[in-house]
C-alpha cells in the first residue's frame, strides 16, 4: 500500500483533523480532539516521507529544508481548505507536520470572548498581545479580531505572518498581508517597512526575537495597534518573557514602555469538550493605572490579583473561565485540573 497525499488531506477535511503528522516508522496519524490516532495502514518508510512531502513542496521551499534543516509554509488544496506545514529533517529522514486551518473565521461570540473585547479593538494605539501554548488556537483568536476591526473600522490593516494563514478580504478596512519568506525577510523589517505604509493596525505572527519586540513595542508607541503573539500563559509571565529578552540595562526602560503600551494580554488554552470538539479558555488582563504601575515597579506577580477584581473592566482569570466552563458541562472535571494555573485549587472547585 502506497500512501498518496492528496487521500490523506480528503481524510483530515472530512475527519475534520487539526493536524497530520507523517513521520518514518509509524503510519500517518491524525490529531482529532486533541487526541493522535494513527490510520490502519504500514509504516511509514524514509522513501514513502519523502515522496508525500515532495507532493506539496515547492523547489523553493525544498532548497531551504536542505539549506536549513526546516521549512514553513501554507497551501490550499482544492476548494476545500487551507494549511500550515512545517517541514524537517529528523534522524537524516524528512519528516512532516500539517496543521488544518478553519475554512471560516469565527466571531468572537463564537470562539468565547466577551463583548468588552470589542472596545479594545476600537483603541487608536497600543499592544495587544495574544499568548498561549503551541496549538492553543491563537491564530484562530487573532483572525477573529482582525475581521472584526475589518468589518467595523475604516482602517488599513498589516499582517506579517510566517505563513500567512487566514485569508481576509477587503470590506469596511483595507487589508494588507505580507509573508516572511516570500513578501518580506523577517518580522522585524516588516514591521519597520510597515510604518512608511500608513497603517493603523499592524498584526504580528510571533515576537520571536528582541528585535521585532523592539519593532513591534516601538510601532505600538507611536501611534498603532498592535497585535502579536507569544508563547507564554498568564499576564505575568508575558510581561516578564518580554522583559528579560532584553539586555539588564534597559530593562527599567523597557517597563516603563509596556507600562504604557500595552492594551491587553489575552492569554487562552484549548480544552476538550464533552461530547467532542474543543473550547477555548481564556485569561483577560485589561491594563489599568494600578497594572501599569506593577509593571513599572517590577511587581508582576500582583497582577493575578488585580485581575480576579477587574471584571468590570472585561478581566477574568483562566482558571475563573475554566471554572464557568466545568460549571457550564461545557468540559469535564479533569479537563480544568489538568488546564488550571491553580490545579490543587482547582481540584478543590470542582470537588474532586
């Protein structure tokens, strides 16, 4: 039996697979409500890798996978949905991972978020940041927030993305979207060529390095709205990720800017759900007089605190949220353990 590539991406559509992962020495597996299940079939061998990743891969993107052991992009297949690939070497073999992108991008009803999250997107400057772990559906948050303001806004919009994921259409705003690698060289050029392009939302894929949080910390300054990524959980934690990329001296600077940038930190985690599929969590942190002062004065670990008394300014705890979904039916006891920032606490919530 001989694995085809285009059979595999039919079964990830209609088995409605998150991820495909093609690895040598065990069959193609699906990654189905957070759960991997492996298809009936044979291993997978070197040559059989090789063949399914060649099906999908440019020369382009094959000249970078031997130049620099890894490869990003997206494609879409057919009419029936768009991709995510990262392709790399692994033991001397290639080896691939798919990620299946929404066809449809949900509204922030949908996907969870309250309706205060609305009038930050109204904001004419500042940084909202979105964090969680790898595969928490940040993408899907930020997509969602970008459609928003480009049904609501007269704005123009930038996204750099590495690969571009979400595909939008121009309608009340105008839609810029740039791809690393293929538009532009890193997020940090990007960023800075984005200035000189009169934009008034700017979306960041990732902060990966001091330089686009510099770009990024920077362009949220003087006068936009920012939006990025990092791959941390919790207010705190986020503010002080960004904070120790930075060398010692400018640290108290670089406070002192978050201080009065940032906007928001949206922090979420994906739980299963009872009966199937999976629902996000979230933990809202909307910066007030007292947060930014924490922040200044180095004391982030007040922050939680601050956010569990914030309500009325949108804020919630992710283990809050956690707890109204457990509360909800919406996911099992065990599910918000396992997700909570608190677990013994948490534990004790949920009488277990």
């Amino acid at each position: 039996m001989t694995y085809q590539m285009h059979d595999l991406l039919n079964l990830m559509v209609s088995e409605n697979a998150s991820d495909l992962h093609i690895h040598v020495g065990r069959p193609p597996c699906f990654r189905i409500d957070g759960a991997i299940t492996a298809v009936d079939g044979p291993v997978l061998t070197p040559d059989d890798t090789l063949g399914l990743v060649d099906a999908i891969t440019s020369d382009a993107h094959e000249h970078k996978l031997k130049s620099e052991g890894s490869v990003d992009f997206g494609f879409s297949y057919k009419d029936q949905a768009r991709f995510r690939v990262n392709v790399y070497r692994s033991k001397g073999a290639t080896e691939v991972v798919i990620r299946q992108i929404p066809s449809g991008i949900l509204d922030l009803a949908d996907i969870g978020l309250p309706d205060k999250i609305k009038e930050l997107l109204l904001r004419p400057r500042g940084l909202i940041l979105v964090t969680g772990p790898t595969g928490s559906g940040k993408s899907t948050t930020l997509a969602s927030m970008i459609d928003w303001i480009n049904t609501n806004r007269n704005a123009h919009v930038i996204t750099i993305e590495d690969p571009i994921e979400y595909y939008h259409n121009h309608k009340k705003s105008v839609v810029t979207q740039r791809e690393v690698g293929n538009d532009v060289s890193s997020f940090s050029n990007a960023i800075r060529g984005a200035l000189r392009q009169d934009p008034d939302v700017i979306l960041v894929g990732e902060m990966r390095d001091l330089e686009t949080m510099e770009a990024a910390i920077s362009a949220a300054e003087t006068g936009h709205l920012v939006f990025a990524t990092l791959h941390t959980t919790g207010a705190a934690r986020t503010v002080d990720r960004i904070v120790d990329a930075f060398p010692g001296g400018s640290k108290e600077q670089i406070r002192t800017q978050l201080a009065s940038s940032i906007v928001s930190v949206i922090s979420q985690v994906l739980c299963k759900k009872i009966g199937g599929g999976r629902k996000a969590a979230f933990e809202i942190m909307v910066n007030t007089s007292a947060i930014a002062q924490m922040i200044r004065e180095n004391k982030t670990y007040r922050i939680t605190s601050d956010i569990q008394t914030g309500s009325k300014f949108g804020m919630i705890t992710l283990d809050a949220h956690l707890l109204s979904l457990y509360n909800e039916g919406a996911i099992s006891a065990s599910e918000a353990i396992i997700k909570a920032q608190a677990p013994n606490e948490m534990k004790a919530q949920v009488n277990l």
